[in-house]
C-alpha cells in the first residue's frame, strides 16, 4: 500500500535496471527488448502508476494506446508512428509529451531511452470511440500566458500573486490533465492536495511542507509526486514554473 506522501522521484532509483520486466511477444513488431520499472507510486482502485522506465531497441505492435499516459523523457528520444497517416513525431530528452488513450500508432524505438511515466488506465473505463487528440500531445517549457485561479490548486495567502496555467491535454472524461504552469512568488496554507499531481520544475523553486512540518524542497530539473489527499503547504519566494500531469479520483 502507497502511502499519501510527498515524493521526490529519482532517474535513476536504486536497483533500477537489475531485474528486467516480463514481457510478451504480442507486445512487439520487432525482437523483443529489454525493459525495467521502477514503482514510485501505484493506486490500482484509480488506475494511477508513476514511475521510472526505460527500453532499448523496439517497435511495438501498433494499436489504439491502452491508457492516458504522460512521459517526461530523461535519456534519447521517442519516435510514435501515427497509424492512420504514417506521420513519425519524435520526442527528445528533456521534453514532456501525452499520448491519448485510444491513438492510432507505434511507438519505434532506436537506441536507450529513459522516462518518468505517469499512467492514468481505470479499470472501469472502456477505450475512447475515438482519442480525445489524433496524435500525440507536448507540453511547453515556455512561461504559461492563460491567467489561472490558483484557489483550484493551493489554499493561498498573504499578498497577490499571478499564476498562469496553460493546458496541453484533458481526456476524455476530465480528469486526467497535463500542461505548463507558472507563478509569481507565493504560499499557501496546509491542505489536502484536490487531485494527485506529478511536477517536474523547469524553473525556480519551490518548498512543500508535509502535515508533519517535514519541508520537502525541488529545484530546477526536479521531479516529485503527491497523492491526492495528502496534507501539504506550497511555498516559493521567486518565479515558478513546472511542467505536469494531474488526475482528480
């Protein structure tokens, strides 16, 4: 059982890589690969799973994608073939990108790649008639421009801040969403978070304290986890701007 805590997520966990991931011929259009994971967090009742993966050499076998996922490429880089066009998008180190439940395509690998993963695939919820978007979907590293009402997110306080919010993705049902947020220096008070969210910082900084009065800081090129539920304040004394991925239960 995954406790609701803060948790920092590491790219390279220890033991990762020492126990390969089972896998099946069906799943490939090539010569199976080698593939590891890494848990940080699961919620089966959800359908939620963050982690660590990576693979080498693969072409999947094409299909409509099982589940909502958003990826946050640590090493090399991803080319998904779309089905229906044959267009080939590739994604490189460094960015983020969503591929929708239901999208037409292959994912081809050539050479290692490493990611932080976020998957939303709830068991009750059948496959989309057709994606919400017919390809994938990149999140921004630049500063957000849509105003945003920080009260959806934090309990803020004290003096005005400004904060922006641009989404890149929402499915089908609304839940699950992904985009590129930012914010003049704020805080706010403790409470509990309203959907599970993952961060990765493009700038910035920013320090959450747990209902312990434990501080949990991240720094530019961090990544981090809260479940939904869990009890925390959000403090940063200077521009913040991250990159992530939330799904309300």
């Amino acid at each position: 059982m995954f406790q609701k805590q803060i948790i920092k997520l590491d790219t390279a966990p220890q033991g990762f890589g020492l126990v390969a991931d089972e896998l099946e011929p069906e799943m490939f259009a090539s010569a199976m690969p080698v593939q590891h994971s890494h848990s940080d967090y699961e919620d089966d009742d959800l359908g939620l799973y963050v982690g660590v993966w990576d693979t080498n050499d693969m072409h999947e076998a094409p299909g409509p994608y099982a589940m909502d996922e958003f990826m946050w490429l640590i090493e090399g880089q991803a080319v998904i073939k779309n089905m229906q066009s044959g267009e080939l998008e590739t994604v490189h180190a460094g960015e983020a990108f969503v591929i929708p439940k239901g999208y037409e395509c292959q994912w081809q690998q050539t050479g290692y790649l490493r990611k932080f993963y976020v998957i939303s695939e709830h068991p009750s919820e059948p496959m989309p008639a057709s994606p919400t978007v017919e390809g994938i979907v990149k999140p921004h590293k630049d500063a957000p421009q849509t105003a945003f009402d920080g009260q959806a997110w934090f309990a803020l306080k004290g003096s005005h801040c400004e904060q922006t919010n641009d989404v890149a993705y929402t499915n089908e049902n609304g839940k699950f969403t992904s985009g590129t947020f930012g914010s003049s220096a704020f805080s706010s008070e403790t409470q509990a978070l309203p959907t599970s969210q993952f961060v990765y910082v493009l700038k910035g900084s920013v320090t959450l304290t747990d209902e312990k009065g434990v501080e949990h800081s991240f720094n530019k090129n961090d990544a981090f986890f809260i479940p939904q539920g869990t009890m925390c304040s959000w403090k940063c004394n200077d521009y913040l701007r991250f990159n992530y991925a939330t799904l309300a239960g």
